[in-house]
C-alpha cells in the first residue's frame, strides 16, 4: 500500500478549524503515525493559504525520517482572501501556476517532493495537454511520484487519463453521499486501477436531526454489540466494505476519535449488515 489505510486530513488543523500550535501539530503528527497513519493530506489553500507551512515548521522539528510518511497536496483553486489577489474564486490549471503551485507546497512543507500531487477541483477551462506538460516535468524531476485529482467524474477522468496515468481520484464518499456507486465514479477507478479516496467519510449522519438519520441511528444502534464497535467505526467499516478499496480521509484531530478509527480498520462488516445500513439510510429497500 503506498498510502495509509486511514489518511489524516489537515484541512481543520490550522485558521480553518482548531488553529493548533506548533506544538500541538507536531504532537498529532507523531500520535498519527505512532498509530499507522502514515499518509497526511493537504490542499494549498488550507487555512487561506497558511496551513501547509505551519505544518512544514511542525513536520521538521518532529525529526519523523521523510520516507516513513507520506505527503498529499492539492492546486487548482484560487481563494479570494488575504493570502491572494483574486477579484474572483477560480479555478487555474496553466502549466506554469500547476509548476509554481507545486513549488510553493514543497517549499511550505520543507520537503524535496510530494508523494501525491491532486487537481484540486475539475475547472470548465481545464486543457489536458497543458497539464500533463505540467506533471511531466514535475515528475521528471523528482517534485511529485504519484499524480491525481479530487472530485472529478468519469468522464472528466477521461479527458485528463487520455493524456497521463491517474493514480489517485480523492472523491467525497459516506453513507450520505454515496452517488459515485451508482454513477459510474467508482466503477471507472476500479476498471482503470485509480485508487479512491473519500473526504468526509462520515457524512451528515451525526449533523443531521431527521427522519433519515433517526433511522440510520436506530440500525447502527442495533449492530453496536455485535460488532463491538460505535457508530462511527461502523460508517468507516460501511465505506472499506466497499471492492475499490477506499481509503478514508478522516479529519478528526481529536485523539480519541482517531483511535476508534484505526479499529475501525479491522471491522469486516457482513454483506446483509451493509446493506441493513444502506437501506435504512434509503428509507427503501434496493431495487
């Protein structure tokens, strides 16, 4: 496996959620990979730009050796905030920014290269010739292993797989949104050996205050003592029970949640349970 089982999403480590020291980071990196989490993903414009160097500082004063982890990052999105001159939020996908962006996140990560280098989000304006020059030089010298993108569909995996490899599609996947099963999105990855994985893997389940969570509720309710497990641990289990093979990118910074993640790893639900799940999210049983 070159990523993690888990993946730890930084998205809320900095101005955009706990705003965690030095300290407090270099403390979570080494409880993460202290507990096989290896793989750390990130975007440019996390905390409006800022929270791939604090990480940076973090990950260097952690004295963790390089090649024992592994670092994801994302470009593509331009923020209207402090940190950019954007009259509007965009999308850029010129060679020249993707090259740049891709120096920017190794310089604010204080490392050599990336071990995955996503587009952030598909733009109307993307030209694929363009980016695969792009990730051709980075790759050809040594900034990024593995490319891939974030939320694209199939058909948008086309246009950009016709040109280079994608290893890696990073799609939004849970219990509560789960249209990549039946839309052809996960089918695509699985034919074409794209490896997915899913940001906020447990959905609105514990957000939400209706009929449909009330019933999604009940059901983990009820498979708790069978499984030994909690209601969290039971949505990862439902999402890895899938033959793509998905890796979660749990953004939890809390320690506690971060264990009962990794058991939920070990967790191999059975194949009426799963589907008690989904349809009790459905409200209806499957076709």
């Amino acid at each position: 496996m070159k990523y993690s089982r888990l993946i730890a999403g930084t998205m809320t480590w900095g101005a955009w959620g706990k705003q965690l020291s030095k300290k407090e980071m270099e403390a979570l990196i080494n409880f993460c990979t202290d507990h096989n989490i290896t793989t750390f993903d990130h975007a440019d414009i996390y905390g409006g730009y800022l929270t791939e160097a604090e990480f940076g500082k973090a990950l260097k004063d952690s004295e963790i050796k390089r090649d024992s982890i592994q670092l994801i990052t994302k470009c593509g999105i331009q923020l209207q905030c402090d940190n950019r001159n954007n009259i509007v939020k965009h999308y850029n996908y010129t060679k020249d920014y993707i090259i740049w962006s891709a120096e920017e996140s190794l310089r604010n990560l204080e490392t050599d290269y990336l071990d995955l280098f996503l587009l952030h989000r598909p733009s109307p304006l993307m030209v694929a010739e363009e980016i695969a020059e792009a990730i051709t030089i980075l790759k050809k010298e040594g900034k990024i292993k593995d490319f891939g993108v974030s939320n694209f569909t199939a058909s948008q995996m086309d246009l950009i797989g016709l040109r280079m490899d994608i290893d890696v599609n990073q799609i939004e996947f849970s219990l509560t949104e789960h249209s990549a099963m039946h839309n052809g999105t996960l089918d695509y990855m699985t034919a074409n050996g794209i490896k997915p994985m899913a940001w906020s893997p447990l959905g609105h389940i514990f957000k939400d205050n209706n009929e449909q969570s009330k019933r999604v509720h009940q059901q983990l309710a009820a498979l708790t003592d069978k499984y030994k497990a909690t209601e969290d641990q039971l949505l990862l289990a439902w999402i890895m029970k899938h033959p793509s093979q998905i890796h979660p990118v749990v953004g939890t910074t809390t320690q506690s949640r971060l264990k009962r993640a990794i058991e939920a790893t070990s967790i191999d639900l059975e194949l009426e349970d799963w589907f008690l799940i989904l349809v009790a999210y459905q409200g209806h049983e499957v076709p």
